[in-house]
C-alpha cells in the first residue's frame, strides 16, 4: 500500500489520547494510524515533535462591512495565510447582513469574497434585520443548505436586536436545526455610560473599558440564556470574558439549557490597564467586551480548566492602528465611541494557549486539542471529517515543535493589520509544519502550496 504523505515518530494528540504512532495519509485522508508504513512519496520524522490536528478558528472577521470610513484590514487572502501560520487549517468567519439587506443576497455575495482562501472555511450568518421575508424564507432556505450557525448580537446600535427580534430569530433556528451564537452586552447600559463619560470629558481610548462593565456583559448573557431557554435551541455564548458571566453559564446549564461558551486569548493575557497607553496607543485594544483585570483572567482560566468553556477562538476582527479607515480614523481621534472594535489574533491564538496552558501546566495536551479543533468542528457540524486524527478523517494535522521560544513581532506575522495586541509577548512551542487535506501548505516558516481552501460541508461526513 503506498501512501501520499507518512508522518512518523511523533507523538500524536486527540482530545481523548496522547500517544506515538506513525500516520499514512492517502488522497486527502488518514487512511492508518500506527503499524507498519514504509511506502510513501515523502516521509516528515516528527522525532521530538507534537503531531496534532489542524486548529480550526469558529470565530474571525474577514473582510466584513465596518461602518462608513472604516475598512477591515484582512481580505480572505491576508487573514487565512496568517490562520495557516498559526496552525489552523479550518477558519469559520461571519457573514454579515446589513439592515435593509437580503440575508440570502448577502451570503452570496461573501461566499464570493472567500475564493482563494489559504484554509478551509465555513460560515455564519449574522441576522441584523429579521423582516418576514429573512425569517421566513431566507434563513431557512440556507440553513438547509448546511448553514448551520447564525449570529445575533445584543450591542452595537446599527446591529442589535431587541428580544422580539432575538426571540424570532432564535424560533426560525431551532424549528430547521441550527445554532444561535451571541454577543452579550447591553446596548442600553453602554449608551447611558458613554454618554456620562462624554459629558464628564473622558473620551480615550480607556473609557471605552469602563463604559462595558461586567456587569454589562453579565446581565445580557443572563438574558440571552433565559430567551434561548424559552424556545429551547441550542446557544453559543462567544468571547466570555469575566467570571459573573460564567457563573451565568453554569446556573443555566445546571437547569439544563444547551450552551457552548467561548473564550479568547485577550482575557487571558491583556487587561483594561492596555487600554490606558499613552499617544491614543490604547486604541490597539479596543475589543467588546473589553479585557478585564488579573482576577477575571484567573476566572477565565478556572472556565478553561474546569471544562465549563468549549471553544477557545480568536474573534480576529483586524484594523489597521496608522491608519485614517481604521483604528486612527478622525472621528476615533476625538472619542474612544468611534474607534473601530476589534483586534488582529488569528495566527497567535494557538501558541498563547499553546504556551499559557500545556506548557505552564494548566491544561493537559488533550484539552488543549479540544478548544482548539475538536469541539470547534462538533459544535459546527464539521466532525469527524475535521477536528480529530482519525481514519477516514481530513488530513488537517499541524506538527509542533514544543520548545522552541518565540516572541511575538507583528513583523513576523502574516495578516494585514500594522500590529499586534500580543507584541513582545513570550511563547514556548509553535506550530513548524501545517497541512491541509495531506497537502503541506506551511514547511520551514514557508506558505509551500498554492490556495486551496475550500467549503466544508456542515454535516459530518
């Protein structure tokens, strides 16, 4: 039996097993895992090294409609060449319909936007206008093509919906089988905070920290769990970022509410203190919710060890720092309200968790493949063909070398953005080989494959 590609002598790691074992790759899959192989058209020696599976990011922003003036850094080329350097090989970003727009028209047109991708993709619709016609027709038509995950947000004035509107688009999800994800913040507490702290003078960067309190994020996670319990679907809570909010979580769990959580780098290693740098340099930071203190990073943390989060994603949404369409645009020169939200992190996300959690001893190699891959790909309806190493499985594997130290220099990374939230930061074991579907696309710090990123079909097979 001759193989394509035979990875040997590594240690291999699911989320339920560590072990060594050599694995055969033929047209795309994994066709062996341990035994005997000595056939193959190019055999890697993994000696030393992790061999673990491709890490899938269920939660990035690629070249997504902004607000007049604002343009996103990274176009589906930029953003998914850095998801590779990462050790990711399945990215899921959103798919967002502005008001007055068709939903159908509009995911047409963003599927067309992600041709030439790096990495295999997925997406998720973000409903900001649930009309008759959306809710009716629109939403269910593509959720039975596969599209399975639908966004809604509790923020943002030109995005949120009221619970109505929560309540419709959450019935319209669980009647044709898919998931609702949301953003919880309360809009209302926002405005009225922000409006105080524009009367009293504090407009920086700062501000934008104290204006989302936690109890601001707490209250709307209370309450988007107590909608999706009343219609009985299926919720992902993304980028969960303080302890009140995860005890929310786990009441609700406790009464049997179908939650998965979500957690991000930037509540683990940055804090609301960024935020206060000096020269409008906070303005890097500004994320919603915003990074907290050290306690809620260690509460973070205590939902990370304690199994209570699912999915560990980088919620990349890319701005450029110098630049008049981005972080720096006039009106976010004069008030923190008008600084674009979001931070680059799609290629840092693996080797901070990497690095925080296995190496320091927080998590075990087995959770860490968990957040990254395998419950990304199961709760998004992509498991077993990604998310694991297993027979039959795409041959989306990343090997690992766990000692090699780096320091994070956006000059060494590869999205579009002009910095990085994680500059100077530290890290122990990055991912040196990446391959996607048994082609190598990253070898020796090199993009060695042309793009070929393709849909995932959301159904498991």
């Amino acid at each position: 039996m001759r193989y394509d590609l035979i990875i040997a002598n590594g240690t291999v790691a699911t989320a339920a097993d560590v072990f060594k074992a050599d694995i055969g790759i033929r047209d795309g899959r994994i066709v062996q895992i341990g035994g005997e192989m000595d056939d193959a058209t190019r055999v890697i020696d993994a000696t030393g090294r992790y061999v673990l599976p491709g890490g899938i990011d269920s939660h990035v922003h690629i070249a997504q409609p902004s607000g007049p003036g604002i343009v996103m850094a990274d176009d589906f080329d930029s953003a998914t060449r850095a998801a590779a350097f990462g050790g990711n090989t399945t990215v899921m970003p959103f798919c967002l319909q502005e008001r007055g727009q068709s939903l159908a028209a509009t995911f047409r047109d963003y599927r067309e936007k992600a041709k030439g991708a790096h990495v295999d993709f997925g997406f998720h619709m973000i409903v900001t206008d649930p009309t008759p016609q959306v809710l009716g027709q629109e939403l269910p038509a593509l959720i039975a093509e596969g599209q399975r995950s639908v966004k809604v947000f509790m923020t943002y004035e030109a995005m949120r919906l009221d619970d109505a509107g929560i309540l419709a688009t959450m019935e319209v999800a669980r009647r044709h089988g898919a998931k609702v994800m949301v953003h919880c913040e309360n809009e209302d507490v926002i405005a009225f905070l922000a409006a105080r702290a524009a009367e009293a003078g504090d407009i920086a960067p700062r501000a934008h920290a104290t204006t989302r309190p936690v109890a601001a994020e707490r209250e709307a996670t209370h309450r988007a769990l107590t909608l999706a319990e009343v219609v009985d679907v299926p919720i992902v809570i993304v980028h969960v970022s303080n302890g009140a909010a995860i005890d929310e979580i786990a009441r609700a769990r406790a009464r049997g509410v179908n939650i998965t959580a979500e957690t991000c780098p930037q509540y683990l290693v940055l804090q609301a203190d960024d935020l206060e740098r000096d020269n409008w340099e906070g303005a890097k930071f500004v994320c919603s919710p915003p990074p907290r203190d050290m306690v809620e990073q260690q509460n973070c943390w205590r939902g990370i060890q304690t199994g209570l989060f699912d999915l560990f994603s980088s919620d990349h949404c890319p701005f450029r720092y110098e630049d008049d369409q981005g972080k720096r645009n006039p009106a976010g020169l004069r008030s923190f309200r008008h600084i674009p939200n979001g931070i680059p992190g799609i290629e840092t996300r693996l080797p901070i968790l990497f690095s925080e959690g296995v190496m320091k001893g927080r998590i075990d190699l087995t959770r860490f493949v968990a957040l990254t891959s395998t419950n990304h790909a199961r709760t998004y309806d992509m498991y077993p063909r990604k998310g694991t190493i297993a027979i039959g499985a795409d041959a989306d594997i990343t090997i690992w070398d766990p000692q090699i130290r780096r320091t994070i220099r956006h000059a060494e990374l590869h999205d579009a953005a002009d910095y990085s939230p994680y500059e100077g930061f530290e890290v122990t074991g990055w991912p040196e080989t990446v391959i996607l579907r048994g082609i190598l696309i990253v070898e020796g710090g090199t993009m060695t494959a042309r793009a070929i990123g393709t849909e995932v079909p959301r159904g498991g097979s």
